[in-house]
C-alpha cells in the first residue's frame, strides 16, 4: 500500500486555490510562496479543517477527501498530526498532560512520557506551557502532533516564533526527528533558506496555484518560468533569443541585446524563438586583476558597480552594463576577494557568465 500522500485541490473563493503535489513517506515536502499564496489553506483542507470546492486528498491508501464520489471524513477520522505556528497548547495542563490528551488509547501517560524523550524534553514533563521557553512548547506541539500515529506531519510555520539561535537547533530536531518517523511531512514557511535546507523538495505556490515542484538544487538554477524565478529571489532574470544550437558542444546560443552569450543546450526552444533566461549568483564569476580567472573566456561582461555591500565575509554586488541602471547582474564573492581586487562602488569590473548556469525558460508575456 502506498504509504505517501497525494493532494489535489480546487477553489474560486474565498482563497483561490489551484494546487496539486504529492509527498513519499519519509519525505519533506516545503511549500514556499508569498503571503497570501494559499500555504497554510492547503495544509488545513488535508487535515480537514477547511473544504475546497473541489478535490481529493489521499494519504497512506485512505481517501480522506473526494468531492467527486461525497468523501469527506471528518478532522477527527484523518490520522494528520498538525503543528500550528502558534503551538495551540492548553495553557492550564503540563506538557505531558498536552501529548497524553491527543494519545488515542492505551497507556497514554507511558506514549505521552516516550514522546517527550522523543523531542528531547525528558524531566520537563510537569511544567506547564507558561514555565517552558518557545522552542520548548514546539517540541511539546510536535510530541502532541505525534501522538496519534498520524499517517502525516503538517507543520505550519513551525519555527517562526522563536529566536535564531533556537530556530537553528530546532531546524537541526527535525532532521534528526524524521529518521525516527516514517510518514510524509509538509512544511509550510515563508523563509526560502530553510525551505532549501529542510526539504527534500520545494513547491513553490502563488495564489494558490501551483507552478513548480522540485528538489532545492533544480529549482534554484532550473525555475519553469521567470515568475518562478522572482519568486525564489533570483534578480538576474532577462529576455532574450534563442540564436541557434550546437548538439555536438551541447551549447545554444543565446542573442542578448547585442551580445551573443552561450548557455546551457536548450534545443525545446526552436531557433528564433524568444525566451527569457536566468543566471543565478554563482554562476557569475569576478575576473580576478592579478591572475586570469576560471571562465574567463566564457560569457565575458563588463560594467561598473553600482552597489556594494559588504554583509559579514560576503560582498553582494550588482554590476550596471551598458551604464544603465535598469540593466543589473547580481552577484556576491567573497568580501576578501572584492577588496583584493579593487572592487568597489563605481569601479569598472568585468564577470563571466558561465554557460551551464544560463539557464532559458518561456518567454514572459508582454
């Protein structure tokens, strides 16, 4: 029996929502867009807390919803074990008497106890959700969350009221936490660092539609559309056209204003066409004053920096082209390589673009 969840949900109003993703068991599953975008409204219409016009939700082989044959069990009947952002803990009972209330039968104070060594919260089972820090209080959230074997992990915004350095260390429990389990989890955040760090793959959703489900890496150098790209905070979107393509060197040859750059084969794109492409930071190179650098040859642009700021050992940089400054490159080396060179505001520099990370994609509608 398939062990994974499956989700598909329709919906005018009030939310729009036009999502569709699945989730193996032992996956993390990140769904990543803007405020608005339907994140947390996906995750209550799988526990069944909200019904969509239309739908169907299936987890570990049980048809939790489907609005075209009149299934729609009840959030008690669905084995969905929800963390919500603001924990929800009941103020007046301690921490084991919040897991033990969701212990579906059996000795629950001996489940409730095993749960809490679980989260790492052994000896704190007395105290109650005022005497426990945040981060503690979503150990007991995700304890409680577990205590009905659910068949899925929701995860709400699990880290966002805590303090960075206690949002670290819980980051680090669930991956360690999901060993231990073996169920599908969504994780619904807004920060795309740790939506990239925490999921096995990212769905990436605006107004409650879904436009891209991939793993981290393939996202963030390959997004399906430029509005895909914005999203996940990619600046180096552009258009452009496709000039012709090279199968022996896989290399398509991209017209760029009146530059002809290289980038990665593309051959669905016909010769001709108009595309949008992207390049993400890495994937720009400084050349280097003092000794030819790595890809110099390849893609070679040169402009003047018109911002520099220095953020820790990183320099984030953009690179006006053309002297224009509607026409950016963003890029960041590291600060002790921008000062070894000389780069500064103002100063005249020249990057390569490498090839494999121009990456096209349909072109944007005007």
């Amino acid at each position: 029996m398939d062990s994974g969840l499956s989700v598909h949900l329709r919906s005018a109003a009030p939310i729009p929502l036009a999502a569709d993703f699945a989730c193996a068991s032992g996956e993390v599953i990140g769904l990543v867009g803007p405020s608005g975008s339907g994140k947390s409204t996906i995750l209550r219409c799988i526990a069944g807390l909200r019904r969509p016009s239309e739908g169907k939700v299936v987890a570990a082989g049980q048809v939790w919803l489907d609005t075209a044959s009149g299934i729609d069990e009840r959030p008690q009947a669905r084995a969905a074990g929800m963390v919500f952002q603001n924990y929800a803990l009941f103020p007046h009972m301690t921490a084991l008497a919040n897991v033990a209330a969701a212990v579906p039968e059996g000795d629950r104070l001996a489940r409730a106890r095993a749960l809490l060594e679980l989260v790492h919260l052994a000896g704190l089972e007395d105290r109650r959700p005022a005497q426990l820090s945040g981060g503690q209080q979503q150990r007991v959230a995700i304890a409680r969350a577990l205590a009905r074997d659910p068949k899925v992990l929701l995860l709400d915004e699990p880290f966002a009221a805590v303090d960075q350095v206690t949002r670290r260390k819980l980051q680090r429990e669930l991956v360690l936490l999901r060993r231990s389990v073996s169920m599908p989890i969504v994780l619904v955040t807004h920060d795309l660092e740790e939506a990239a760090m925490l999921s096995d793959r990212m769905c990436i959703l605006h107004r409650g539609q879904t436009l891209q489900v991939a793993p981290p890496a393939e996202l963030m150098t390959r997004p399906a559309t430029p509005l895909v790209a914005r999203l996940i905070d990619l600046r180096n979107v552009f258009d452009g056209r496709i000039e012709a393509h090279d199968a022996a060197a896989q290399t398509s040859l991209l017209r760029w204003r009146d530059r002809l750059l290289e980038a990665a084969y593309a051959p669905h794109f016909a010769a001709g066409e108009r595309v949008s492409w992207v390049i993400p930071p890495g994937a720009v190179v400084l050349h280097r004053r003092d000794r030819p650098s790595r890809g110099e040859r390849e893609n070679p642009v040169s402009g003047v920096v018109g911002e520099f700021v220095a953020l820790g050992d990183t320099a984030n940089l953009s690179m006006q082209l053309d002297g224009s400054e509607d026409l950016i490159i963003a890029f960041s080396v590291p600060l002790h390589v921008a000062r070894r060179n000389g780069v500064d505001k103002g100063e005249a520099i020249t990057v390569s673009l490498l090839k494999e990370g121009i990456h096209c994609m349909p072109a944007e509608a005007n």
